[in-house]
C-alpha cells in the first residue's frame, strides 16, 4: 500500500462516510468535514471542503479565525476544553506544536509534532474502518528533561450546528442501558465513569444528532472512548456556535507524571 506524505488535506472514504482533514501549515490536524460520503473530490474541491469549515472572524475576538483541532489548543484561542491540560509546576501548559509531513495510506492517516520550547510532542492518528467507523488516538511524550504532570489528554470531533439533541444511556442494577435525551444548550454535558471499569450507568456511546432522530431517520454523530478505566464523554457548545463531541481517560490527581522520553 502506497503511503503519501504530501497532501495538505486528506480525504478518506468509506463506506457511507468521508472524512476530510486539514493537515496544512504544520499545524496539528483538524477535521473539516465527518459526516456523509461526499463522493470522489480533486485538491479544488477539498480545499472549498476546508474553506467552507473555516470560522468566522467576529467582534470580540482573535483577528484570524480560531481553529479547532483534535486536539483543540488554548494557544489558538479555543475557548472550550483544551486537549491537553497538564504543566511542569505552573510551566509548559499551553503548547503550540509544529507538525511534521503525515504518513498517509487509504485508510489512515498518522502525524507527528513538537513543541520544542515546551518539550512536548505529540503523535495523532487517524482511521477510517471499513464499515464507516472514524478512530482517533493521541499520544504525548515528554521530550524533556523536567518531569511532566498530565491532568486530561482530550479528543474532540467537530459536529454541525444542526446536530442540537444528545441521546446517551444511563441507569442502575437491573435497569442498564437507559436512554436519556436532551437538548445541546451553550456549556457542556459531560458523562464521567469513576467506577474504574464499565457499569450500568455508563454512557457507552454519546450521541448528537439533528432533534427527533431515531433508528429509521435523521443524521447522528456519536463517540465511545475505547478504554477500560476511569473515562470521561463530552458534548460541548460555545456561544460561537461551535460544537464538539469527544473524550479521553478520566485521570486522578498525578496519576500520570511523564518522566523524560516517557508518553
């Protein structure tokens, strides 16, 4: 399988599904478009894709627009939950990386970056199943000599505007896997496990979609963190209109401490 390492914007398929993301000016990667299968598209065509997904400059706020990235950065002026929460003692927790050329396959897609100053860096991986199923992973090594306390290490997927309606489970002993809906107001649902493992009250997978879906009709967006620990889920609205769905581990205080080389 041929591998590329060029492309500023990578488009994969499958299935019913595309994903378009933007890889370009050595900045962490950013997902333009998750969503229906947009059919085959020249490099034209994927940059209107990315154009169309760039944010509006508005009054009280940065001169350029905001980007959300997968790891979504407080350096470019994101407002909601950071990617990566952590410092060396009040030091470091703010990174900005320099990303690297992606390694790209039909299916996946793996970047590496820095942040020198900081002594960061970061790996993002992507792929597209073939039944349609999108999986990102993030891993942070720490390139310096200073010990590095990780507090949250956090994915985040953008959804439309449209979807406005989170369907995730609930429940207690004998009444698992209850469906609970609600609408997507400005602020953050947020589902957390601190069971150390699944229970019956587990959100399994978080969900939004355009209001009044269901099996049979409406476009949906959902998200399971793929991991058998202490977890969190999140839907998350800003006053701007931006929307995320995502997670990560749900860690206890200093539980990681990343010693030098360690990730």
């Amino acid at each position: 399988m041929s591998i590329d390492t060029r492309q500023p914007v990578v488009h994969l398929r499958s299935r019913a599904v595309s994903v378009v993301i933007d890889l370009r000016d050595g900045r962490l990667p950013s997902i333009a478009h998750w969503g229906a299968d947009l059919g085959p598209l020249d490099d034209r065509e994927l940059a209107d894709v990315v154009r169309g997904a760039e944010r509006f400059v508005t009054e009280n706020a940065p001169d350029r627009p905001t980007r959300l990235a997968v790891l979504p950065e407080q350096s470019e002026a994101w407002l909601g939950r950071p990617g990566i929460t952590g410092s060396r003692d009040g030091r470091d927790w703010s990174p900005l990386f320099t990303m690297r050329p992606a390694l790209v396959t039909s299916r996946t897609v793996t970047v590496d970056g820095e942040d020198a100053e900081a002594g960061l860096a970061v790996r993002v991986e992507f792929e597209l199943s073939e039944a349609g199923l999108l999986r990102v992973r993030a891993t942070l090594r720490n390139t310096s000599d200073d010990v590095y306390r990780l507090d949250d290490l956090h994915l985040a997927l953008p959804i439309p505007a449209r979807a406005r309606e989170v369907l995730d489970l609930a429940g207690r002993w004998g009444k698992e896997r209850t469906p609970q809906r609600g609408p997507l107001r400005v602020g953050a649902w947020v589902r957390e496990d601190r069971r150390g493992r699944t229970g019956p009250d587990t959100p399994l997978v978080l969900n939004v979609g355009v209001p009044g879906f269901g099996f049979a009709a409406g476009e949906v967006w959902g998200v399971h963190v793929g991991w058998s620990g202490n977890q969190r889920h999140v839907a998350e609205r800003l006053s701007t209109g931006d929307q995320v769905i995502g997670g990560g581990e749900l860690l206890l205080p200093d539980e990681v401490r990343l010693g030098s080389g360690e990730a």
